[in-house]
C-alpha cells in the first residue's frame, strides 16, 4: 500500500514534455515533406529535370548531414529551451523564402538552409528524452516523439495537398513556414528542463534519476571540457558496435527518405494516379510507419521490464523492422493502387518499428558524449538524405522507377545484417585509457576545434 501511495504522488511533467517534442518532430518534417508535395507543379513551373529534383531533394540532406556533429555539440552546451527555439524560427523562415524561388540555384540553397537550421534538432530531442525519462521508458518515449513525424504527414498530407490546390506551391511554403515561426516562440515559454520545471516535484525527478535520467541537464564541468576533442571523436568512430548502428541509421532513413521526396512523385508521374487522391493514399503509409514505431518501442520496453537481454529487446524489434522494409520490391510487381500502396504501407511500417534505432544511443555511447554520438548517428543517417534522392533522381531518369525500389530494398538488408552482426553485444563504450590520460593534461593530448 505504501508504494501504491508513492506512486500516486510521483507528478507527470515528463509526459508534458513529450508532448512538445513531438508537435516539434510533427512541424520539423512538414517542413522537410512540404517539397515533394509541390514537387510535381514546381518542376513543371521552374522547369526542373528528374535529375535536377534528385539534386533539390538532396538539397537538405547536404547541410543537415554534415552539421550533425556541430549541431550534437551545440546540443551539449546550449540549452534545449534556447537552442530549439532558435531552430524551429530560423528554418521555418528558410521556408517561407522557398515560395519566392525562381530556379534551381535558389531553391537549392533555401532547401541548404533549411538543413543547416534544422541539423541540432535530433540531438536536442535525445538530450531532453535522457534528461527526462529513466532508461526503462527510454524507447517508449522516443517511440512517442518520433510518431509525430509520421502522425503529422498521415493527417497534413491531404491538407497540404488541399493547400497547394487553393494558394499553389508558393502559398504552400509560406503556410506552413508561419506555423513553424509561431511554435517557436511557444516552445521558448513552455519549455524547462527537470530541476527548474515547475509542475515537476521530488518524487518524479527521484524516479527519473534512479532509472538513469540526467534531471540536471547540465554536464559536469569534466565533462564539457570533454565535449569535443579528437579523441573522443576516436571513440565515437573506431568502435564496431557504433559502426553498426551507423550502418543501421543509414538503411532505416533510406527508406524514410524516399517517402520524404520521391514517394508523391512516384505515385504521380511513374504511376499516374490523380494528384489530389495521392494526398489521401499517401497519408497510408505514414500511419503504418507510426504503427510500427509505436508497436516496437512499447514491445521493446515490456520486454526489459520483463527481464529479458537488453540486446533482445532493443535489437529484434529494429532487425525484423528492416527486414520487412524490403518489401517495397513487391510494388514492382503490382498494377492496382491497392497492392502498391499495400507494399508501401508494410515497407514503411517495417522501417517504423526501426526507428527506435536512437535508443542505442544512450545505451552504447560514454555517458558524456551522448551529443557527440547522437551527432555522429544521425549524420550517417542523413547521409541517406543525400544519396537517396540523388540515386533514384538518376535511376528514374528515363521513367522507369522499378530500379530505384530494387536500390532501397537493397539497402534495408544490409541494414538488417549490420545490427546482426556488427553491433553485438549491448555495452556502453568505456572511456579510454587515452582518454582518461588526455583529462589530466588536456592542452597537450586534446587540441580543440578551431
């Protein structure tokens, strides 16, 4: 009875703050979707290629990928209150200026942009779930935020559509530029970290830091200077389980970004449905990816509730998620509408349940470097963001489509291989002997980055 009582008192702040994460995931991918809505009156108007698009696509994935590292730094030393207030402004500005491109040229550095003010946003989410949530509801949470990307496009898809119908593809960036505007003011005054939130009380915040959470927020004064040096960007690259994970991260958003670019352009002008339809059929697959991502990240932690490895619970859910993925190959082999939009629910279903994938962050990174890991995953996850586009843009140039799916399919197994046999077992990465030599005299061992 005593406990019942405990745990009658323990406040729910936490789940306040999943809340605005994911309304904050939910606005990030609207605005990294809203192009492959237009994409099909824009290449018309701007006169862009297949070839030409790909590039456009890949656009964001250019500029998010590669400031994945600084972006899980900043992640580190600036607060999440800050930082994603700041973000969710700036991109969505970058947003608003694409309906006022003319060409090629333009639209691909507006779509930069947008990557470049978006590259600290994943980091940042890891960083608040770790502070938020003990590590037994680590995946559920993740699960949770993650499905707002998915929840979104499978509600907005249509809307958008319905929006580029009434206003064009220019009116279509300014909208949805302006809901990213005023949700990042809102974020700036809702927003507070466990020890200054003030609908948080003891009991919470002792059980989240007895199951591992970092309430505080903040690292210890060891642990920022530790945050960037080369070698501790060493550990984050020459251990074989984060290698796995990479490899990993890269087939599961393969197969997201796909959906992100090519997915409307596929059912358009490859499989010629009619376009406002599109926005209803396409809204399909991304309630099958939330299903699966929500199914796995809830099995998952019932599974380490229950006692079971933690190899187990994190790794199956993730294997047979990009296992599944593969059968996005069967739409090749489909006629109707129904079959193919059935092979693109179950692949994107399959990739959902794979997307509990940041979970292995926390659990395999050094304590102190859960920023610079996250940054190092979700740059070779975005890495997808480019070669992706730009593959099928090339593959898909002289209209036929069926190589392009071959590629992504491909991708998913090797995925799946990777975390069979390249994660194994489930240990956080011990901090080095050389790392542990480089704190006692940093300034010789430890240069930093100019």
């Amino acid at each position: 009875m005593e406990q019942i009582s405990v745990k009658n008192k323990k406040t729910r702040a936490r789940f306040g703050v999943l809340a605005l994460l994911f309304i904050n995931v939910m606005i990030n991918y609207l605005d990294r979707t809203n192009l492959s809505v237009a994409a099909a009156s824009l290449s018309k108007d701007l006169d862009l290629s297949p070839v030409q698009m790909g590039l456009i696509f890949s656009a964001f994935g250019w500029s998010y990928a590669f400031l994945q590292v600084p972006g899980g730094l900043l992640a580190d030393k600036i607060a999440p209150r800050v930082l994603y207030a700041f973000c969710l402004i700036t991109w969505s500005l970058s947003t608003v200026f694409q309906g006022a491109a003319r060409g090629f040229a333009s639209l691909f550095a507006l779509r930069m942009a947008t990557g470049v003010f978006e590259a600290p946003s994943y980091p940042i989410n890891n960083r608040v779930v770790t502070s938020w949530f003990p590590n037994h509801e680590r995946a559920s949470a993740i699960a949770m935020y993650v499905s707002g990307q998915f929840i979104g496009l499978a509600f907005f898809t249509p809307i958008l559509v319905m929006i580029q119908v009434s206003f064009g593809w220019k009116g279509l960036f300014l909208i949805t530029g302006l809901v990213g505007l005023v949700w990042g003011v809102v974020w700036y005054f809702l927003y507070r970290d466990p020890l200054d939130h003030k609908n948080v009380n003891q009991d919470e915040l002792k059980y989240i830091e007895e199951g591992g959470g970092l309430i505080s927020g903040e690292k210890t004064s060891a642990d920022k200077k530790a945050s960037w040096s080369w070698i501790n960007l060493k550990q984050v690259l020459t251990k074989r389980n984060l290698w796995g994970i990479y490899i990993g991260q890269f087939a599961v958003n393969a197969t997201l970004y796909f959906f992100l670019t090519w997915f409307p352009t596929y059912l358009v002008q490859y499989r010629h449905m009619d376009f406002i339809k599109t926005g209803y059929l396409a809204s399909i697959p991304f309630l099958a990816a939330c299903a699966g991502l929500l199914l796995s990240g809830f099995i998952s932690d019932n599974l380490v509730k229950k006692g079971k490895s933690v190899g187990m619970a994190r790794k199956t859910p993730i294997i047979l998620g990009l296992l599944i993925s593969v059968s996005i190959v069967g739409a090749n082999y489909s006629n109707t509408p129904a079959a193919i939009i059935f092979f693109m629910a179950l692949a994107f279903f399959g990739a959902g349940m794979a997307l509990i994938s940041w979970v292995f962050v926390s659990i395999l990174s050094p304590k102190h470097l859960i920023g610079l890991t996250g940054g190092v995953f979700n740059f070779a996850g975005s890495l997808a963001g480019i070669v992706v586009p730009i593959v099928i843009g090339y593959l898909a140039k002289d209209g036929d489509f069926e190589p392009a799916l071959l590629f992504i399919g491909a991708i998913g197994f090797i995925g799946a291989l990777s975390y069979a046999f390249l994660v194994g077992k489930i240990d956080q990465v011990p901090v080095s002997n050389e790392e542990k030599l480089a704190e006692i005299t940093p300034t010789k061992l430890v240069p930093e980055m100019e």
